[in-house]
C-alpha cells in the first residue's frame, strides 16, 4: 500500500462501501429534520447496529468487525459526510470498548467485548468534571473501596451517550493523595442500574445535536471490583490517555466527512444558480484533500504500528481547522441561503467548531505537538515524516541526497547567495551522484526514478538551497520532455550527456515565441520571460506557437539568431541565472524539433509544477528546522524559548503546515502526476513555504533578519515560488475549473 496515499476508495471495503450507501439512502435525507429536533435517532442507530459498527474496532473472535484503524477512520468518515451526530454515538462507545480490548482483564474482554460489539452494551467515556476538562489530572470523582466493591461519588461533565448509553469508562480518584495525582487514578466499566448512578441534565448545544451529551451525577454508585480495568489500581490514568491516538485520528477522519459534505454541497449550488467556479473552490478542495491525507497517513502508521501520537495530533490540529474554514466558505459561497435553516451548510458551521474543541482543544494539541517535535527531534530519517513504508533502495537514495546536501551544500549555500554565484562545483556532485539523470530511462545513464522519488530528491536539495533544487527541476524538466516526445535519435543525442551533466537543460514555456515553417526548418521569433538556468543551460526546449499549435525545439544558446540576455536581478534564487531569450530568425532543423507530443498541460508543465512544490517543501522544513534548533538554544526569561507558549504554537503550526504541503506533494506525484493534484500541490506547498520561512523569522527574532542566520534566505527564495512556473492566482482560477467540470466536482481527484 501507498505509505503516504493509502486512501481506500469506498468500494475497497465492503463496510465503507455499505456505509455510503447507507448514508445516502437513509441518513442525508433524514439528518436535518432529526438534527433540527434534537431527536436521537434509534432508527439510524439501529441500522448501524445491523451494519456491525459497533464492533468496528473490536476483533473477530469477541463478535466484531475488526477493522482496522484506516478503514475505520473511511467509515466515520462517511457517516459525518451524512451527519456527525451519528459519529458521536460510535466513538466513545468505541474508546470504551479499546480501553478494555486492550488493558482490560480476559474475563474482562470476554464479558465485555461481545456486548459492546453487538451494540447491547453501549459504551461512552467519562473523564471531564465541571472543574476539569484539559486537566485532567484535576478530577475529583472518587472510588473507594468497600469489600468486593467500589463506592463512586463525584460529577461528570459533557458525557456523549451517557443518557442512551449504559456502560461508561470512567476515571476516578482511588488515591486522592497519589503524588504525581495520575498514580492515584483508576479507570471503572461503570453499568447503568444502580441508584447512586443518575443523568441530572442533558446539555444543549449549537451543533452535534440528536446525540446526547450530559451531565451524570455519581453518588456512591456501587460498582464491582471485577469492573476495575485491568483489575489494577492507579493505571487509569495511561488506559485513557492510550486512546488518544486512535481518538485524534478519529475527530480527524469526522472533520473530513464534513468538509466533504460542505465541499459537495457548494459545487452542487454552484452548477445549480451556473456561477462560475470562485478560486476559493480550489482553497476548499486543497483543504479537504490535505485534512483527508493527513489522516490516512495517521491510520496507516497506527495501523503499521508505528508511534504516531505527533502525527495523529496533526492529523486532527489540521483537519479540524480545515473543516471549520471550508464550512465557513461554503456559507459565503451560498449567499444568503447559506444560513438558512432548510440547507445543510449552516449545520456544517455549527457542527465543525467541536472538532477544534473536543479529544483536547487545538491550543493543547499544538503545545503537545510542539513538545513530541521538541523530544523525537532528530529521531527520524526525513524528520518529520516516515518514510518505513518505502523501499530501502529509495529511502537510501534519499538519504546520500540528505547526507550530500547536510554535509556540502548548507555550508556552501549561504557563500553562494551572497555572491549571487551559480553553483557550478554543486551541480558537478549532482552529476557524479546520477540526480541530473534522476528521471532518465537506465537505457541512457539515467536512474530512471518515479515522481514521487524525483520530488523527494528535490525536497532535500531545497532543504540546503532552493536555487540547486531549482536547477534540478529546470534540468529535469528538459530531459523529461526529451524522454517523451523526441526521436530515438534525438534521446541517443541528448540524454546520455544531460545525465552525465556534460549539458545541462532550461525550459522556455510559451512566452510568445513564434514558430514558422519552411520545408524542414522552423523559423523562431520573439523573446521569452525569464527563463530559470538559461544563462548556464546548453540545451533549451523552447515552446513556440505556429498555425498548426505548439511546436518544442531544442536550442542552443550560442546558435545563430539566439540572444540570451545577462541574468534578472532577483529577490532569492540567487544564482539561478534566470534570462530573457531572444530568437531573431533563428533557424531550427528538423533534427532539433520534437517531433512528439509534449503535451504542456500533461506533461512538462505538471512537472516543473511538482517540482516547484517540492521546493516549497524543502524550503519550509528547512525554516523549520532551524527554527526549532534556534528555540532550543536560545534563552530568554531564564529559559530556552521552546519552552515558551508562543513558540510552541508556532513551531506545531509550521511543523503541520510542512507535513501537509510533503504529502500533498507525494500525493500529486503518485499516479503518473495527476494535473489536479499537481496543481493543489503547487499552489498549498509555494504558500506554506512564504509562511513557514516567516514564521521562522520570527521565532528566530531579530536575528532572523539578518544574513548571520539562513531564514532571510529562505525567505526571499520562496517569493519565486508562489508565481513559478505559473501564478498562483492562475492556478487558483485553473484549479476551481477543473473541478467544476470533473465528474462529480473532483470526486475521484480528492477521494482516492
Ligand atoms: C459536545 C461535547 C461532547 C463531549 N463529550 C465528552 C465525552 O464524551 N467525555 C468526556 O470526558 N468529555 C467530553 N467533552 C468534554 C471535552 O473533552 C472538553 O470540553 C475539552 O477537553 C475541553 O475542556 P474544558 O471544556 O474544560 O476547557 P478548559 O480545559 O477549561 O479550557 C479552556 C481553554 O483554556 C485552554 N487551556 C487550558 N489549559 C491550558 C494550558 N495548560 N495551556 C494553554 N491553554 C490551556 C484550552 O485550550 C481552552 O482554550 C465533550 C465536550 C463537548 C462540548
């Protein structure tokens, strides 16, 4: 499976499959008028029943469905894309029925699971007081013990099933003295039916309505001992945190379902009233299609078994403020309907808000993120994502690029800028180290890698310096197109020395050069914009326009009627050599035509558009990374500054924004690039890089303006990207277009 991409279709599974339709059929066209009523629906409930979801997570041998943590997360998925109330009723029964599954007792698990996954035992999770939602540690509940029994006596607060349920996971104090307090706590399967056990109150709320969530009042509630979890004292405390992976990844996975739905809702108003497609369509898509990877990234590591309690704390940061955003859009986007009670978008602005609040509010998950960055920093291969689902020769590749650019690109990189000097010995390496024939076919010297592989490699020379990532991508650029679409002859020609790095490529896209034809020969006239690396290129496709479309030439810059003009001065990307061409009857053989499709949409251009996201990537994890080394050896007030609020929020936002822009660019790289893809990619990944590379800046303080530090290079450098190889605005007003006019607004791009 996809490390990064494991997103199943509906149909992979059959359960995520029977829930889509479920949803279809019986939950949309009865959500609002049960929603709006506060009513709790037994009808759906049952039938959910009947589709095994309440075993979803609990193995086959207690009667469940066993699934695992990725397609449970497609199918909490789909019901919120019906209705996130229904969510609600699966997912504390389901953390209760895991916290047994996993730290209960056997006679535990055998008394308990097989209920809970019939749906005859109705779970919840009760940890909040009045006094004690964040901290938990502030719980006052108790459980004292008397003979073979527990006494409960205490409050609890915001219960979700608490009224429809009957067996709740509940914390409690069993040694209120325990010092540190988590020691003293316990965690009991509390059953319904005794009279110390009473629901004072339910509580209203502005969304998530038909699901009960209320207040229980514990007043020596008699519990048995054989319901201690783990039939030991003072682990409560780790049997509900232990959840909490699984729970991120879970409000995630809500989050999507209802930015979908609000995704979808949108597109259909929008074909309905024939607007055209507003380039916020495209900020909604990229949105979703981002909340919706991070999340199956979380599930597959969770399932793999890998650590993920950071990853699943992004998942859940990014998805849920997505989700509220793209709910937020979509009431603009309806007008004043929008906030009319007969459509669904205004109950998608009502209900998105809880996924920020609930499983730990946003603020606490960024501190938490901020500290697993602080603890694992260094740990891994890739930093911030794992990359154990590749193949070792990949993952060996990218770590010699790593090394290389670690050990002589930084610290040649900033010498570099300075100068405005081209990296000519660095781009030398790059040749002996076969990257300039990254993507070219082993026939002719390449390594003949797959985008994905290509854009990491991209991703990890931008880490040490955007203008050599740049290069690469200008340069691999030429040798795609002369991969695709040149002769047999032509490939024999130009590849083996392009790998070789004897020459090197530049891409002129169309900048009004004209192209006309005499016999064999091509005439080009006119003068292209800036083209990135002509002023070191020895090759250059040039895109021209005749009567009969495009037509690609190779050039030589030092051939007749070829004028290239010194380099632009730029803001970063020094080095570069970025240069006007001029073409004044220059004469082109048939031997230096393409005689092939390139196929500009398709093709070249997706690439160079890849490639510019990888660099944003690059760039923004390298900001990021500085800024964490900085917050952990700068000191103010007494105390390094990663140890202030301020910049921990702002090193998990950076820490998220970059994990989310790398797998949207994996994402677009997969499949033989997918031009939607490409484009959200381009566009979310050159954003991040402006923001992260700021947000660098400003942990690193005044410092960070200055040349002592990289982060004013990164800075400049991803200026470039927002309008490279196209403007992000064009891309924008692209992308919402696409979408408009794909079968089902994009469905197929944004699902898979
Ligand atoms: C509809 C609904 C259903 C719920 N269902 C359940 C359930 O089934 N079971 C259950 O146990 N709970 C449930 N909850 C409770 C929910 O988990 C808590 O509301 C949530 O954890 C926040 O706690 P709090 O409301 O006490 O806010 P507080 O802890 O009082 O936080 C208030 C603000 O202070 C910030 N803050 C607090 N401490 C810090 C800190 N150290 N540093 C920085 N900022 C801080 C918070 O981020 C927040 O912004 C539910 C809540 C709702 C609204």
């Amino acid at each position: 499976m996809d490390p990064y991409c494991s997103i199943c279709s509906p149909m992979d599974h059959p359960v995520v499959g029977a829930v889509r339709e479920f949803v279809d059929s019986e939950v949309r066209p009865v959500a609002a008028a049960l929603e709006h009523a506060d009513a709790y629906p037994h009808d759906l409930v049952t039938r959910m029943g009947e589709l095994g979801l309440f075993g979803a997570l609990v193995p086959a041998v207690y009667g469940g469905l066993g699934l695992d943590v990725t397609t449970y997360a497609r199918v909490i998925e789909e019901l919120c894309r019906g209705w996130m109330s229904l969510a609600g009723v699966i997912n504390s029964h389901t953390m209760a029925a895991l916290i047994v599954l996993t730290h209960g007792t056997d006679a535990q698990r055998q008394r308990f699971l097989p209920r809970f996954a019939r749906g005859q035992a109705r779970g919840g999770l009760a940890l909040t007081e009045p006094h004690a939602g964040t901290d938990v540690q502030a719980i006052r509940t108790v459980a004292t013990r008397r003979g073979d029994d527990y006494l409960i006596t205490g409050t609890k607060l915001f219960i979700t099933n608490a009224r429809e349920g009957n067996t709740l996971a509940l914390l409690a104090l069993t040694d209120p003295k325990a010092e540190p307090r988590h020691r003293g706590m316990s965690c009991f399967i509390v059953e319904k039916g005794h009279p110390g056990f009473r629901v004072v109150k339910s509580i209203a709320k502005l969304g998530y309505k038909g699901v009960d969530t209320a207040e229980l009042v514990f007043d020596e509630c008699v519990v048995p001992a054989a319901n201690l979890v783990g039939g030991l004292e003072g682990r409560g405390f780790k049997h509900v945190m232990s959840g909490l992976e699984a729970g991120r990844i879970n409000i995630a996975a809500r989050a999507v379902g209802v930015a979908q739905a609000a995704y979808d809702d949108t597109l259909a108003h929008l074909r309905e009233i024939g607007a055209e497609p507003p380039p916020a369509l495209a900020d909604m898509a990229t949105k979703l299609r981002g909340a919706r990877l991070l999340t199956s990234w979380a599930a597959a590591m969770k399932d793999r078994g890998e650590r993920c309690d950071l990853e699943a704390g992004m998942a859940k940061l990014f998805a849920s403020e997505s989700a509220q955003e793209v709910a937020v859009e979509a009431l603009r986007l309806h007008g004043s309907a929008g906030a009319l009670a007969a459509l669904n978008v205004e109950r998608y602005y009502r209900d998105t808000p809880l996924m920020i609040i609930g499983e730990g509010t946003n603020e606490i998950q960024r501190t938490i993120i901020a500290r697993s960055l602080l603890e694992r920093y260094g740990e891994r291969f890739g930093a911030l994502t794992s990359r154990e689902g590749e193949s070792a020769d990949v993952r060996q590749l990218v770590l010699a690029v790593r090394q290389f650019v670690d050990k002589q690109v930084v610290p040649a990189a900033q010498d570099l800028d300075i100068a405005h000097a081209h990296p000519v010995g660095l781009v030398a390496r790059l040749a002996e180290l076969g990257i300039l024939g990254s993507r070219v076919d082993p026939r002719y010297g390449g390594l003949g890698l797959d985008s994905r592989t290509a854009a990491m490699i991209v991703e990890e020379l931008a880490r040490g310096s955007a203008t050599l990532a740049a290069i690469v991508v200008a340069h691999s650029a030429a040798t795609h197109a002369i991969e695709r679409a040149a002769s047999a002859e032509q490939r024999e020609r130009l590849l083996p020395p392009m790998t070789r790095g004897e020459s090197v490529g530049a891409v002129a896209f169309g900048g009004g050069i004209r192209a006309t034809r005499s016999g064999d020969e091509w005439t080009l006239e006119g003068e292209t914009p800036p083209v990135d690396h002509a002023a070191h290129a020895t090759v250059v496709l040039v895109e021209a326009t005749s009567p009969d479309g495009p037509v690609w030439c190779l050039v030589d810059p030092k051939m007749a009627g070829v004028r290239v003009d010194p380099p632009v001065t730029m803001l970063g990307l020094r080095g570069l050599g970025a240069c006007r061409i001029h073409f004044d009857r220059c004469r082109v053989s048939s031997r230096n035509r393409l005689g092939g499709v390139v196929g500009r949409d398709h093709d070249v251009l997706a690439l160079v558009r890849l490639g510019v996201a990888a660099t944003g990537v690059g760039l923004a994890q390298a900001a990021f990374e500085s800024a964490l080394r900085y917050a952990q050896q700068r000191t103010t007030f007494g105390k390094p500054i990663a140890q202030h609020q301020a910049i921990q929020l702002a090193l998990a936002g950076m820490a998220t924004k970059v994990t989310a822009a790398r797998l949207l660019a994996y994402d677009a790289a997969a499949d033989d690039l997918d031009d939607t893809r490409v484009l959200i990619a381009k566009v979310y990944a050159s954003e991040v890089a402006y923001e992260v590379t700021l947000d660098s800046m400003r942990v690193h303080g005044g410092y960070g303006y200055t040349s002592e530090f990289p982060v004013e290079r990164y800075y400049r450098d991803a200026a470039h990207l927002a309008s490279s190889p196209t403007t992000n605005a064009a891309d924008r007003a692209e992308l919402a277009r696409r979408l408009r006019s794909l079968e089902g607004g994009g469905q197929r791009i944004l699902e898979r």
